[in-house]
C-alpha cells in the first residue's frame, strides 16, 4: 500500500499524520486522506484541485508530474511527500 507523508512544517498548521492506502494514482490516495483529515485540503490544493504553487509533492523520489489533475501512477511500494517548497534567495 502507498504511504503518503507530510513534513514538519506543514504539521505545525495543521494535524495531518502520516497515511497508508491502496490507491492507483496520486489523486486517489491524496482524496482517500482529505475524506479522514479534511482541514489538509487547503493546505495542498488550491481551489481548483492543484496542487498550490508553493507546495511540492514527491512520488518515490520523483517531482509530481501532473500537478493538476494529480494522474501519476502509484505502485503498492510507493512513497508520497508532501511539504512546503521555499521560494526567493
């Protein structure tokens, strides 16, 4: 089953521990999680569903390819972060 894993600094807004489900793709698993800890929703996803600007998910290491509509494939090993990009310099 795919874990799903929020850093620090996203858990010091808001509760949203860490996750395992069966889903095939990002989308899935990230949904699966919303419907327990909604409050993390809007951390994440802006208002259309994408990802927010200055959010960074990771699949197995990998950035998220498909920020929109979430398609990236999941296998029963795989690992998602998610945590806060820094911008600026």
């Amino acid at each position: 089953m795919a874990q799903l894993h929020f850093t620090q600094n996203l858990r010091r807004h808001t509760p949203c521990p860490s996750y395992i489900g069966d889903a095939p793709t990002v989308a899935v698993l990230l949904n699966d999680y919303f419907d327990k800890y909604a409050g993390v929703r809007s951390y994440v996803l802006d208002d259309q569903g994408q990802v927010r600007h200055h959010v960074k998910v990771l699949v197995d290491g990998v950035n998220l390819r498909d920020r929109a509509a979430l398609s990236d494939a999941l296998t029963p090993d795989s690992e998602v972060y998610v945590f806060q990009a820094l911008s600026g310099g």
